[in-house]
C-alpha cells in the first residue's frame, strides 16, 4: 500500500517536475533575447536583459515610472513615450490610452516587453524619483484619526519637489502582515524643506499601512519611500483660488500654502475644509494665522454634521453649498481640489455648474 | 472503438460539436465573441493546441499513466500537460513569429482554462481512440468550437444594431442564440454517431 503511494507520487512529480524542466530551459533558449539598449530621451542608453517588461526593466535601473499596480496593467499609471522598438499597440493597452496618447505613441510601460534596443521618452520629472531612507522625527496627533509625521533623511540627502506632490511610504511586516506594501500619502511640508518631509496620515480601518504608521510606528524608526510623483501643484498664473479638501486632504494645501508663504502671493484665495464635527477639524490656529499673512486669503472650515456640544457657529451642510458666496469671477479662478473620490466629484459637478472651467479645476482623489 | 479517423473528424465538428452539443469551452466562447477577428484568433489557437495536446495526452495515457497503474491521476496530468505546452508554445510563437503572437499569442493564456480542450482529451480516453483517431477527434473539435465560436461572433455583430431588451443584452441573447445553434445542430445528429 505505502509502496503504491510512494511510486504513485514519485510518478507525478516526476511528471510535473519533467514539463518544469523543460519550461524553464524553454524560457532561457526562447525568452532569451540577449542584452538590449534602452535608449532614454536620445540622450543615453541604459543596457539590459531582454526578455523583461519595459517597467521592469527601467526599475532595475532605478528609473521608476509610477505604477500602482505593481505591472498588471490595470491600473495604467506606467505610461510612457516610446519612439522605436516597442512593437504593434496589445489589447490590453488599449483601453488605458487616448487618442491623442495613442497618435503621440504613448503606451503602458508594464505591457511592452523589451525584445530589442528600444527608444523611449521619459519627463525628466520621472528622473526625481528615488528611492529614500529617513528616519521619524516627530509624531502629532491632530485628531483622534489622523496623525501628522515628519521623517528626517539620511545626513547629506535631499528631496526636490513641488508643492501639492507625493510620495509611496513602504511599509515592513509588522504583527500578523507579511507582505510589503506602498501606498501614496501628500507632502504636507513645504518643498523649501529638502531634508525632510511631513505626511498626514488618517487611520483607515483595517488598513494596511495607515495601522502600521498610527500603531507601529515610533519616534526613531527607520522608513523608506520613493518620490516625488504626481502632477497636482499649484500653477503659476494670477487667478482666483479655490482650495476645497476633506480630512487628510489636507496635506498638500498645506504644503502649497507653506511655499507661498516663502514665496510670496496677491493671489485672493479661499479654502475650504470640509469635516463632520467639530474633532475633525485640525490645524485651524495655523490656517488663521495664514490669513494674516496673505493679503487676501480665508480659511473656511464646514461642518457637515456638527454635534451638539460643538456649539458650532460656522458654516455647515456640504462645502458645496458655499461657493456660490465666495467665486466672483468663475472665469478667472483655479480649483485645487483634495479629498475622497466621492467629494471630488461633487464639487467638481458643482463648480463646472458655476462657470468654472473644467481644465482649470485641478483635483488629487484619495481613492 | 470501429471507426475511420476521417469520419470521427467531421463527426466532430458537426454531430458532435464539442461546444454545441457537450456545451464544454463556454468561457471564453462568450467572453472572446464579441468580435468576428478575434474569435477567428481564438478559434485557430484553440484548434492547434487541441491537436497537439490530444497527441501528447495519448501518449502520457498510454505510455506512461497505464502502465504505472496510475489512470486516476489523469485529470492532473492532462491538466499540468495543457498548461506546460500552452506555456511553450507561447514563448515560440512570440520568438519566431511575432506577427502571430500579437494576433494568436495573446489568447493562449486563456486557453490554459478552456475546458473543451481538457474534455477533448477525456473523451479520447473514455471511448478508447486510438492515436491516429484522437489527433482526428482533437482537430475536429477544434475546428467545430472553432465554427461555433465564428457563428456567435457574426450573429453578435448583427444584433449590435437591434432592440433587444435590457436585461438580455450581452451574454443573455448570446446564450439563446447557442441555444438556438445547437437545436440547429442536432439535424446533423444521426449522420455520424460516434458516442
């Protein structure tokens, strides 16, 4: 009977492990396609294995292209410009591109595998991308939910970036999680600071890394990130602003108000921050005193459902409901807008509702 | 079991059809319609790899399951052997026939999955094929999914243009409309019986 067993399981693995066998020398015969150049921005080659994807391929060289679904092509963040080389458009790319991303030869890094020397386009942004080692200097508790942490980094290092961008906090197994994973959080300190960074970090329940940072983290501890991505920060232009943000969209208002602070601004701004009650609200002495220092600017705190022990005599319901009392010009102001996907696409409907054009209404959602 | 390889051929594409009438690969059937082109894509692959996984399953049978005494681990062999050859045959084609990989290649990693390839290959065995009149059976029910699939796919393109009602838009008149096909399909059954 053993002996049956032992003979019957010695066959298929034997069998498996024979197909396993062949698969991979398969792969190195087949998906062997030697070294191959990358040629970035005609400006310098990079040389690598072929047989990788795109993606890969440019991380293993420290060129990170964003990308948050670490290559499965569903997230379609990994986008870029590839002039020679990267074979006829797939299915799966498809759906991630725009016409006119289609017609400038724009494809999803992730999906493209580098079979020959291949030409691509790079912002230079991406260049600024790095990762980095830091350490926690401090840690505030603004509510009971959301903590603001300033992370130091390693003596001599320093970050460049704009105001309003963020960063991928990686986290270390702790308690029960194995895994590793990256989430993106706003700087909320002011890019004059380059050797250290501020994020604000709201606990999500059952979240993976906002559990790690509000219940593991420590003053001391040793982290690491990479960045600076994204494109909401502030443009330069002269017109009106209207900040709206809701918990920790926060952050990167901050941040654009801090630079403006150093930098200087006649620009009439308003911001609004919407919350349920009065313990969501944070940081309203440090807004305040903003508003004397900017020459026209009004922080305007909105209680959705104030408690009745908050004896809250400001404004209330939606921030929505407030636009119409403070957008004089719609067609001559900008829109910042951070916060939940479900508030960014209200606001949007109803500012777009008063005038303001759609391009100009700039948004960075928590999803 | 008495019967030419060329007769089970065409039995298999028409009395039998492995999708109308075993109503096996139905996944990626309805999934993969939508579109005449890439049906035909799917439809080609699927035929190949049935040829040559029928062929290697025999031969693993054969060779190596019955006479180990080992017949009841079929089902994982003819899996892992499936799995292993759509792999292979993946990383050739996209090697030395580029052009092919992004017409065909793309739709083997769904293959892996399609039953009718894995019953195609248990049915060799249940009625006792021998090599020569599985590669027929194989090709033949590759051929027929390969029909049924074309036919769905030009039906789906016409009924783009008409009222149907919301609740039975997509995959709900698609399978009516197999259902349709295959009560077409039975005025073939008695041509040929093979089972």
């Amino acid at each position: 009977m053993l002996a049956t067993i032992f003979k019957d399981i010695g066959a298929l693995t034997a069998i498996s492990g024979l197909l396993a066998v062949v698969l991979v020398l398969a792969e190195r015969i087949f998906n062997n396609y030697g070294q191959c150049k990358i040629n970035i921005n005609g400006k310098r080659d990079i040389e690598v294995k072929g047989g990788n994807n795109l993606l890969a391929s440019l991380s293993d060289k420290q060129i990170y292209l964003p990308s948050a679904c670490g290559g499965r092509g569903s997230c379609g963040a990994c986008k870029c410009k590839v002039l020679e080389g990267g074979g006829p458009l797939l299915p799966t790319e498809k759906p991630f591109l725009s016409k006119a991303e289609l017609a400038a030869g724009v494809r999803l890094s992730c999906q493209i595998k580098v079979k020959s020397d291949i030409a691509v386009e790079i912002p230079d942004s991406i260049f600024n991308i790095r990762r980095f080692d830091a350490t926690i200097a401090e840690i505030i508790d603004y509510t009971h939910d959301t903590k603001g942490i300033t992370f130091v980094l390693e003596p001599g290092e320093s970050i460049d970036f704009k105001a309003g961008q963020y960063v991928q906090l990686l986290t270390e197994p702790y308690a029960k999680v194995r895994q590793r994973v990256s989430r993106a959080y706003s700087i909320s300190s002011k890019p004059e600071d380059k050797d250290r960074l501020q994020l604000i970090i709201r606990l999500v329940p059952e979240g993976i890394c906002t559990t790690w940072v509000h219940q593991y983290l420590k003053v001391g501890d040793k982290v690491s990130f990479t960045g600076p991505y994204g494109d909401f920060y502030l443009r330069d232009t002269d017109a009106d602003i209207l900040f709206v943000a809701g918990g920790s969209g926060k952050a990167p208002i901050k941040s654009i108000l801090e630079h403006l602070e150093v930098v200087g601004t006649q620009r009439k701004m308003t911001y609004f921050f919407g919350a349920r009650t009065l313990k969501d609200l944070y940081l309203t002495e440090e807004m305040r005193a903003l508003e004397k220092v900017f020459p026209d600017f009004h922080y305007e705190p909105v209680l959705s459902q104030p408690a009745p022990d908050d004896n809250w005599s400001g404004k209330t319901g939606y921030v929505m409901r407030h636009f119409p009392d403070v957008i004089r010009d719609p067609q001559n102001t900008e829109a910042y807008l951070c916060g939940s996907p479900g508030m960014i696409d209200a606001v949007i409907k109803a500012l777009t509702g008063l005038g303001v054009a759609k391009d100009k209404i700039y948004y960075d959602s928590f999803g | 079991m008495d019967i030419s390889a060329f007769l089970l051929f065409w039995a298999a594409v028409f009395t039998s059809n492995i999708l109308l009438t075993n109503f096996l690969g139905m996944c990626s059937y309805l999934s993969v319609s939508k579109e005449v082109e890439s049906s035909l894509g799917l439809g080609v692959a699927v035929t190949f790899v049935l040829v040559f996984t029928t062929a290697l399953n025999w031969l693993a049978h054969h060779y190596i399951l019955v006479p180990l005494n080992i017949v009841y681990l079929e089902y994982i062999v003819f899996i892992i052997v499936i799995a292993a050859f759509v792999q292979l045959l993946e990383l050739i084609v996209e090697r030395y026939a580029p052009a092919l990989y992004y017409t065909l290649g793309i739709f083997l990693p769904l293959i892996t999955v399609n039953c009718a390839i894995f019953g195609v290959s248990l049915f060799m065995v249940i009625r006792n094929y021998n090599f020569l009149q599985s590669i027929a059976f194989g090709a033949g029910s590759g051929l027929g999914w390969l029909l049924a699939i074309l036919m769905l796919a030009g039906i789906r393109a016409k009924l783009k243009e008409k009222l149907i009602p919301a609740g039975l838009q997509g995959v709900g008149i698609s399978l009516i409309v197999t259902g349709i096909m295959a009560l077409a399909f039975v005025g073939f059954s008695g041509v040929a019986p093979i089972q």
